[in-house]
C-alpha cells in the first residue's frame, strides 16, 4: 500500500512521534492506522502525547553567548525537579539554546516549527517529542529570545538555572572588567527583579495607575492632611518605587553607597569606557506557571479508604 503524506499526517495528529516514525510504522504495518499506532507504542515513541496535557513547570534556563555580541536565553520545562537534574535533559536545553543563538524565527511557534540543527531530518518540535519518550514525562519548550548588540552582552545563570539573565551594553571599550561589571549588573537583575532598565523607559500610563493608588492609599491613611502636602507625600512615595522597579536607580548590592548606574559609571571611568545599560532578559522557571502540589498523605487515604 502507498504510504501517502496525508497518511503520515494523520498518525503524527494521533500519536505525537515524529514524521519519520511514522511513515515507519507505516511502511512496516503496510498502512494499517492501528497497528502503526501499536508499533510505535512499543518503540515508545508514541508517549509523549499520552503526558502533553500533565502540567510541565519545573526545569531549567540556559543562556549562549557568542563573541560578546549575540546571545540567547531559554526556558524548558519538565514535570519534575528530579528531571531537570537529569543530565540528558540538561544536554538537550544547552542544544535548544545553541539552536536559538542561530535563530531567525520571531515566535516560539516558528522556533518549534523550524529544522533541528542536531539532525536536519526533525523539526524541533519533533526532537522535543522524541526527547519526551526518551526521558518519560512532558517537557515543554515554553520560550526563548535572542539579542544582538554592536557593544557588549553578558548572560549569568543562579540556582543552577532556576534564574537566568542576559544584560546588554552599549560600550566603546569590551574587556574583562566591562565583562565583569556587566556580569554584576546581570546578577542584580537576578537577585533585585527590576522591571525596567532606567525611568525612561516607564510608561506614562504606568505613571498615572500608581499615582492613582497612592493617592487612595495617602488619603485613608491621612484624612485630615490637606491636597499639597499629599501631593508632596505621594511624589515622595513614587521616587521610591521607582528606586526598586528601574535597574540603574536600584541600590547596588555589592556595594550601598553606590546605585547600580553610579557603579557602571565608576568602572566605565577607570576604563576609559562609555558604558551604557542599554536592555535585561529575566526568565525565571515556572514564572506564572501553575504548579501542582502533591498531598502524600491524602493520596494514600485515599487508597486506603479513610
């Protein structure tokens, strides 16, 4: 029986396996539906759809740099820590983020759609499939980006990948300080959580929602205080959430008496460099993802009958 695209298709909708398995098991069950998907169950490659919908929100973010000047950062994610530790998954996340250094897709649908570089044969949707019947729970690629920069760009990872930080420079000097003190501003990014890079870059609409509930929280607060002094009292706690959102207002945390935008210019000066903080990439793993909780001792109740 001929073995037609749209065949090879429909078993890849069923079973989740990759095309080439399937026009396998096709060939080897001359077309037969069911005893492809038979076949490939028992090659295993046809678990992962059965774990797609289990939720995946732990794992790992990795980051590649390459000569200082493009770089890229990933998020994958598995079902459990004890996976995310596993070294075969581990090696897998360090390809998917060599894959995304070399990137031209805008999405993570066109990144998943695209040639996997590790085996031109798969798409990389079709490598993480097979990678979820290898390993034995859902994994999700769940997002990447990828800068360039005519400066400086510097990655750092924490926790063993639980955070990881890209920090871009404009700079007309690239040495092992510059490369230091941007690595020191990408580990304030991890440890501070700042949301912009400087004020500038602060919506006004932004600006207008807090003023609006700092001006509740005043007003309840002091009842008998009349409209100029909350003014003042509301511009005052404004500055100070500004302090703790935008990177380069931050306290340093190496060192206090500094901002973070006074220590980048105090090393760009003992460097003869213009250095400017110019973007950050924070991904955190299992940012906004649901996470399920175990109760061990209601699942044994449970099965006991209590």
């Amino acid at each position: 029986m001929a073995i037609t695209a749209g065949l090879v298709k429909e078993l890849r909708e069923i079973t989740g396996a990759g095309m080439m398995d399937c026009k396998k098991a096709l060939t080897e069950t001359n077309g037969d539906i069911d005893a492809a998907i038979e076949y490939l169950r028992k090659n295993g490659q046809a678990k992962a759809e059965k774990k797609a919908g289990r939720i995946a929100a732990e794992g790992i973010v990795r980051t590649v740099v390459k000569d200082d000047k493009v770089a890229a950062i990933v998020e994958v994610n598995s079902e459990t820590d004890f996976v995310a530790k596993n070294a075969d998954f581990q090696a897998f996340v360090e390809a998917v983020a060599a894959q995304a250094a070399e990137t031209d897709a805008a999405d993570i649908d066109a990144f998943l759609a695209e040639a996997w570089k590790e085996d031109g044969s798969k798409t990389v949707k079709e490598a993480l499939v097979e990678k979820i019947a290898v390993i034995g729970e859902n994994l999700n690629i769940r997002r990447f980006e990828k800068v360039q920069t005519d400066g400086c760009v510097v990655s750092y990872i924490h926790g063993g990948g639980r955070i990881g930080v890209l920090v871009m420079a404009d700079t007309d000097v690239v040495n092992d300080e510059i490369r230091t003190c941007l690595k020191n501003v990408a580990m304030q990014v991890a440890a501070m959580y700042p949301k912009y890079v400087s004020r500038a870059e602060v919506s006004q609409e932004y600006m207008d929602h807090e003023k609006e509930i700092l001006l509740a929280q005043a007003k309840k607060e002091n009842p008998e205080k009349p409209e100029n002094i909350i003014e003042k009292m509301i511009i005052g706690r404004l500055n100070k959430e500004l302090k703790e959102i935008c990177l380069l207002d931050q306290v340093y945390v190496q060192d206090s008496d500094l901002t973070v935008a006074k220590y980048v210019d105090k090393v760009a000066k003992e460097n003869n460099a213009n250095v400017t903080v110019t973007k950050f990439i924070r991904f955190e793993t299992g940012e906004g993802l649901e996470k399920k909780v175990d109760d061990f001792a209601a699942e044994v109740a449970a099965q006991a009958g209590m």
